[in-house]
C-alpha cells in the first residue's frame, strides 16, 4: 500500500475529490466517525442518521470494490487517523481539501496532503478573483458570469428565453388545495437499522442513504416536479411539506451527488421542451448561482466572519426554536414541528420566517447560527455561515447581502395558508392580536433607524415609520411581544 486516502463525511463519490483515480491495490481507505460529530452538540438525530449510515453505505461500496477501508470510531478525526496510521505504518495521508475551516486546520496540522475539492463547479481560487474584483458581492453578479463561464442556459451571452432570472414568475402562493405527486419512500436496510439502533431512533423514510437512492431521487424530481418548481418554490402550504422542492440539498452536501450530475439531468430535461424556463432557470440558479456562491464567500469572507454581530443582537434563543409547544405563531409552530420530524424544511421558511423572526428579536447571531447547523439534514459550516450571518440575520453590516431581508406579516399570509386558523392577525401591528411578524417588523425598523435610513434599499420603508400614527403604542406592543416570546407564551 502506498498511501491513506481520508474521506469525510461529505466526500461520498467516487468520481471526485481524493478517490479519483484511486486504485484498490495501492490506496487504504480511511472514514472516521467521531464523538465531537455524534454527541458534540444537540444535533438532530436524523441528521446523524443520514450522514453516519450514507458514510457507512459509501463504505461498504468500496469495500465491495475491492478496497482496504478502515472506518473507525474515535474521539475526535484526528484521533481516529492515529489509530489507522499505527495500523497502516508510514503511509502519508491524503485527502480533498475539507469544507470547513476548523478541519482543514487540523488536518493540515497532523501532516495531511491536500488534493483539490472539486465537488463544487467553481474552484476556490476562481471565486476568490471574481469576488476580489467586485465593488460588492452580487450573487446576480456572480451567477449571470456562471452561466457564461460554463454556458449554461445561454446563446453566446445572452441568456436563454430573453431574461437572466424569473423571479417575478417564481413567486406565486400556494394553490388553495395541493395535492401533488407523491416523494419516494426510502426502505431501509440492515445498515440502516444498526445505525438508528445505536442513535436510539425511529428514522423516516425521506432520505435515502445510498448512491442509489440519491439518484432515485433525481430522477423523481426531474419526472414528477421539476416543470412546477418554479413558480411554486416561494410558497409554503401546510396541505404539502415539500411542495415541489427537489429535496437534493442533503445529496449534494454529503457528495451522494455531484452538481454537474443535477445540472446534467436538468438540461437535458429541459431541451425536451417540457420544462418551462421558469422552472429551470429557477432551479439551476440554486446549484449553479447561490450554492456555488455561498460556498465561494465562505472561504473568501475567512474563519472570523461567522462571529459578526453588527446590529449587537444579544437576545438569548427563544424557547420557540426548540419546542413548537413554545409559542401561538401557527407558521412557527409548523415550520419547527416539520423540522422536528424529518429535519428539513425548504428556503423559504428558513429565510423568511426563522432568520425574520431573529433578525426582528435581536437573536443572537451566534446562537440561532448553532442551532440552524444543529437542526437541519443538509447543515454544514459552509452553508450555513454565510447564509445565516450574511443573509439571514443581517449580522455582517451588509457585507453580503446590502438589505436585510425583514418582513412583516402580510408577507406570510400572501405567500403561505398558515396565517388563515392563526390567532394572530398579521394586518394588525397593535393590540393583542397583532401579528408579532407585523408588530416586530416595525420595531426592527425603528430600533434600526439610523443604520438603515442611509441605505439606499432600505430608506422608503424607514420613512414608513413617519406615517404610523400608533408609533409609541407599537412600541409598548412590541415590548409585550418580546417578552411573550421569550416566556413561550406568544
């Protein structure tokens, strides 16, 4: 043997990073399944299900190909590579570049090469001179530049169907009854049950584990979703957990998937003309455009980026975040109790109603940062820093993204069936019925004033405050809110 190929949890492909190329004579195959993952933190237990049994399953195929795999359980990564190094005797240890900053440094540290991590489209070094060059970080900026550089959706430079995004068509509520095509069940194996017994639970059946059942589901969603994604991707219905989401995101984060398969399998769906170009460019704008961009602004922005806190927001979790029991907000209490079950809900409600409602709290930066990581199936630090300290929260002074995304209640009722058997009223911003969305909403604005009334994005709903007559009575409703929340009882 000549050499210890070390592959992460979110390396799962043979085709990419360090397996490329890998030759069952001459490469050990090393997988480390440590405690700082499993009990480091309050982690979702179906998030761990899916990533320890994928990770095993991902093993157990290279096994059958003929490999050397040590697949170890440690205390920390760099424990468990010890413990093959003193089996495996001096054989350097090799690997993709890691997809966080903490464990690039600790492998870098214990002497680890590094190839390069190509299981994104764009390489880290192509992204940081893009963004090196701009005034400001555009994603549009960076997306329209994509699908020139990897002619996507385009005629020379100009981009397919007359337009670069179609958002205005991609923003329409949810029907008033959905009754869609079903997602796949997953039938789980012995792997499987090993893995749920030793975390001591009941896993669903809506992730596969599996190279194979990853692309199932590709394939699901090219067939039975893909023509409606588009105009339906904003909405959120209680009617449908999933609406026609590709649910692909755990796939491709854990390497199950590599993009240019999704992309592939979009293209070519789409050149049979039954996919409007709504839907597509819609869809491949996340894979080409905001994955690949908040991946790239990850590594760009550097390790002390995720400890912003610009808008000094030092309010403690509320207790709604970790028990739906916790508050009377129908759209929080079923968004917290879907995540609970399967451990995914889709942009939208983490966007416009999670990070809305810390953002409008003054949640700690850090704290709801923790939690969204701990919660969701397809969390990781890349994903998650830039998404929840940029976008999310606000948290970087605009830095990324130059408005907060901050909303009130009459959002939620345009694009959502969840305000309709609400207690609360979200045209109401007074009294004890008002929408704490609509109440908070204004208070954010008020308490932020001089911030954000300089912002050219942000000035007209600034000046909004001087038409509201109930202005200090808002303010006292708001106090009442925060409080409410913070006691679970609003």
């Amino acid at each position: 043997m000549k050499r210890i190929i070390y592959i992460p949890f979110d390396h799962l492909h043979r085709n990419f990073g360090a397996l490329k190329g890998a030759n069952p004579k001459e490469d050990v195959i090393a997988l480390v399944e440590s405690a700082r993952m499993t009990t480091g933190r309050n982690w979702h237990k179906e998030r761990l299900f899916f990533l320890i049994s994928s990770a095993r399953h991902f093993a157990k195929s290279l096994e059958d190909e003929g490999f050397t795999v040590e697949y170890v359980k440690a205390a920390t990564t760099i424990d468990g590579l010890n413990k093959i190094t003193e089996k495996h005797k001096n054989l350097l240890i090799t690997c993709a570049e890691p997809s966080s900053f903490r464990q690039f440094e600790a492998l870098k540290n214990h002497g680890v090469s590094f190839v390069e991590n190509d299981f994104f489209l764009t390489p880290r070094p192509l992204f940081s001179a893009w963004a090196s060059d701009q005034k400001s970080y555009l994603m549009e900026s960076f997306y329209r530049a994509q699908r020139i550089r990897l002619g996507i959706l385009v005629e020379g430079n100009k981009p397919t169907g007359g337009a670069w995004n179609f958002d205005k068509e991609n923003r329409l509520p949810p029907p008033k009854k959905y009754d869609g095509p079903p997602y796949l069940e997953n039938k789980r194996d012995v792997i499987d049950v090993e893995v749920a017994e030793e975390l001591g639970h009941t896993p669903t059946t809506t992730w596969a584990t599996t190279r194979k059942g990853a692309l199932a589901q590709l394939k699901n969603f090219i067939d039975n979703h893909f023509a409606e994604f588009g105009p339906l991707e904003d909405a959120m219905t209680t009617d449908n957990w999933a609406l026609h989401h590709s649910l692909l995101s755990p796939y491709l984060n854990n390497g199950l998937l590599h993009p240019s398969e999704v992309i592939d399998a979009a293209l070519k769906a789409f050149k049979t003309g039954d996919i409007p170009i709504e839907s597509a460019e819609g869809f491949i704008r996340q894979v080409i455009g905001w994955r690949e961009y908040v991946n790239g602004m990850y590594w760009f922005l550097g390790p002390t980026y995720r400890e912003n806190n610009q808008l000094n927001a030092n309010r403690n979790l509320l207790p709604l975040f970790t028990d739906p029991n916790k508050t009377q907000m129908n759209c929080i209490k079923e968004t917290v109790t879907d995540i609970d079950n399967r451990a995914w809900v889709h942009h939208i409600p983490r966007l416009m109603l999670l990070s809305n409602l810390a953002l409008a709290t003054g949640t700690n930066p850090q704290q709801f940062l923790d939690w969204m990581r701990e919660v969701f199936i397809d969390a990781t630090e890349w994903v998650m820093v830039p998404n929840v300290i940029g976008m999310g929260v606000h948290a970087d002074g605009g830095k990324m993204m130059t408005k907060p995304y901050a909303a009130g209640g009459a959002y939620i009722s345009r694009m959502s069936n969840y305000c309709k058997p609400c207690v609360y009223n979200p045209k109401l911003r007074v009294g004890e019925t008002a929408c704490p969305f609509t109440t908070l909403y204004w208070d954010f604005l008020d308490r932020h004033k001089e911030t954000f009334v300089k912002n050219h994005r942000m000035s007209q709903q600034v000046f909004g405050l001087n038409r509201l007559s109930d202005l200090p009575e808002l303010k006292l409703r708001a106090q009442e809110v925060l409080s409410g929340l913070e006691e679970g009882t609003i």
